[in-house]
C-alpha cells in the first residue's frame, strides 16, 4: 500500500527540483495555490494539509512533536533528493523542527515565511479568547483583515475565511492554547540546513522585533530577505513577488 494515501496534499508542477509547502495557522495546503501557479512551470510543488487543516483529519494528542513527525514521515514517503522546505507562520516553526527528525535526504534549503518563533508567539490573552470563538465567521474574517496590509481579491479572502472556519477544534485550541507558546530551542539549535527567511517589516503579526529577538538568535546558516508593504500573509497577498525572490534565491 501506497504510504502517501494516508495524506491529504496537492502535487503539481515540474523541475529538477521539488518544494514541500507547510501552511500557516489558518490555512490549508490550498492557501499556497496563488504562489504555487507562479512556480509550477519550473518546480514540483507539493503542499500538504497538517492533521486537522483542509481535508486531514486531526491528530488525537496534537504536539509540537506529533505534528513535525507527521510531516517528516509524509517528507520521508515522497523519497525526495533534491528538494526544499517551505513552511508559513506556524509551519515554519514546523519545519525547524522536522529538520531535526529527517534520517536522510535533508533539505537543500528551509524557506521560513514569517516563521511563528521557535520560543513563545507574542500574542495577547485578549486576542488569544477572542480567536477561541471558533467556528464563527465573522471573527475569521476580523483573523483575516488584523493579518494582512495588501487587500486581498475576493477568491483569495474568501479561501483566507473559509480555510479558518473548516479547521477543527482540537487543532484550534491546541496551537492557540499550546502549540505557539511551546519553545523549540533547545531541539533546533544544532540545525545546519541553511535557512531563507523571508519576513515584511510591516507585518501585524510577526513583527519585524519578533524576527530579530525570537527567530534570529536560533539560526546558524540563514539570509534573511525584508520585504514591505505586505502583512502576514504574504503568499497570499504577494504571490508573484514571493515566486519571483523565491526562483531567484533557489538557482
């Protein structure tokens, strides 16, 4: 039996080199689709729902741990040799972690985009409750509209919308509850794999303080690339530029 079946991904595209997308708190492996129209012509670009996200079902005791092994098992299925790991906001606090659990075959190259901190997203108790209120729409699009600084076409916020409301509830709480607030310094600090961390300076989110103070310090072999007049959601907001920087930065 095929190991892949037991996973919820979309997988299009072409090129010597392929790109494994993880998606950000919020989305699904859909949420990467405007970027990955813009790169499909020269990569393989696969993008996975994380348990609970999309189509995929939750996990039964979701962790920092159980999630980045869920990946790195799903990684290791795809038999990959040339390829790179992109994750999003909470993804990339993800894929730090799956870089670590990777027996063979490492990625050339993590991609980090507006990475949740490998220490304790700053998020306040009010916004914390406030988010709790789920399934409820509109405070998914309140989510939406506090993320991003470029306006959203219609598709595109509605997916922004719709991928937040399909999300269940033990994935919901436990990142909110748990999953940002737990540190993962201690594990990722050996990590070798070069790192592209891709940051706005006027995101809401994930400020450009939180870059420098929580992400920086954690990373042995990154370049980092400030873009601006974009928010949190940038392959959502800019996925032209981003496919540009990105085909730019994986020569």
């Amino acid at each position: 039996m095929n190991a892949l079946n037991n996973y919820s991904y979309t997988d299009v595209g072409q090129g010597d080199a392929t790109i494994v997308f993880v998606h950000y708190f919020g989305g699904d492996a859909g949420s990467w689709s405007w970027l990955i129209d813009y790169l499909k012509s020269d990569y393989r670009c696969v993008a996975l729902d994380l348990p609970g996200f999309g189509n995929s079902e939750s996990l039964e005791h979701p962790s920092i741990s159980s999630y980045s092994i869920y990946i790195a098992n799903f990684i290791e299925a795809l038999e990959l040799e040339n390829y790179y790991l992109c994750g999003h906001s909470m993804g990339g606090k993800l894929v730090l972690y799956v870089n670590t659990l990777l027996k063979k075959n490492l990625p050339k190259k993590i991609i980090l985009i507006a990475p949740s901190p490998p220490t304790i997203e700053n998020m306040s108790q009010k916004e914390k409750e406030r988010m709790l209120d789920h399934p409820n729409r509109v405070e998914a699009i309140t989510t939406v509209n506090n993320a991003i600084k470029k306006e959203l076409a219609h598709d595109r916020f509605e997916y922004a919308v719709e991928s937040q409301l399909k999300i269940e509830e033990g994935a919901w709480k436990w990142w909110i509850n748990d999953g940002m607030n737990e540190s993962i310094t201690d594990i990722i600090i050996e990590n070798s794999t070069p790192v592209l961390l891709i940051y706005s300076t006027d995101d809401p989110i994930i400020k450009e303080h939180d870059i420098n103070k929580e992400v920086l310090p954690y990373l042995k072999k990154v370049e980092t690339v400030a873009l601006s007049g974009i928010g949190h959601l940038i392959p959502m907001e800019s996925p032209e530029e981003l496919a540009a920087l990105l085909r730019d930065k994986l020569k």
